[in-house]
C-alpha cells in the first residue's frame, strides 16, 4: 500500500473508498504532442545535428529508423521518442553550454 503513514492519519477522516482506491495516473497531451509534425521536425533536426548526443555517442541510422518508423505511424515509439527528445536537450543544455535548441520551428528550450 502506497502512503500509509498518509492513509492511517485520514482512516477517521476519509471515505473506506477513497483510502482502499489504487493509484491513479492522470491523462496528458504527450501522445498527441510526440505526434505532431512539429515534434518530427524538431526530432529530426535535433539528432542528425553534427553536434548532437545520437551523432557522437549512438548509431545515428537507427535513431532515424525509430523516428521515420514513429511519425509514418507504422510503428509508435512514444517512449523511445519522448528519451530522444530529452536526452537531445539534455545534451544541448548541459554538455554544450547551449542555452536554446534551433529548429526551424523556433521552439526554445532555455
């Protein structure tokens, strides 16, 4: 049981419900928005930029392959995407000292 200390402090205080219920995640817009061909766009020129984690430290045609096989909508990489995306930013921020991602949809990270 998650929270107890939580739980056993509100027993006299909260419906048997509402203490028994398991956890709940809560809905987001992060599929759509990996889905979007401006998430491509960025994807696409964050990890074959010269200077990019994927370029120097992973093997830069299959990163390609999971970004063209996950904006065809042949096969949803959502997860892989949502890594690329912030290890790409990451890396830009911390390892380079760069501030702001360019991409030509202007989309700033700082």
């Amino acid at each position: 049981t998650t929270k107890k200390i939580l739980r056993d402090t509100m027993a006299n205080r909260l419906p048997k419900r509402i203490l028994a219920k398991p956890k709940d995640g809560f809905p987001t817009d992060m599929i759509i928005w990996l889905r979007q061909s401006r998430m491509k766009a960025l994807i696409l020129e964050m990890v074959t930029d010269s200077s990019s984690f994927t370029s120097r430290y992973l093997k830069p045609a299959f990163v390609s392959k999971l970004v063209r096989e996950h904006f065809s909508g042949d096969q949803p990489h959502d997860f892989l995407i949502w890594e690329l995306f912030s290890l790409e930013t990451w890396h830009s921020v911390y390892s380079s000292g760069v501030r702001t991602v360019r991409a030509s949809n202007q989309i700033r990270i700082s």
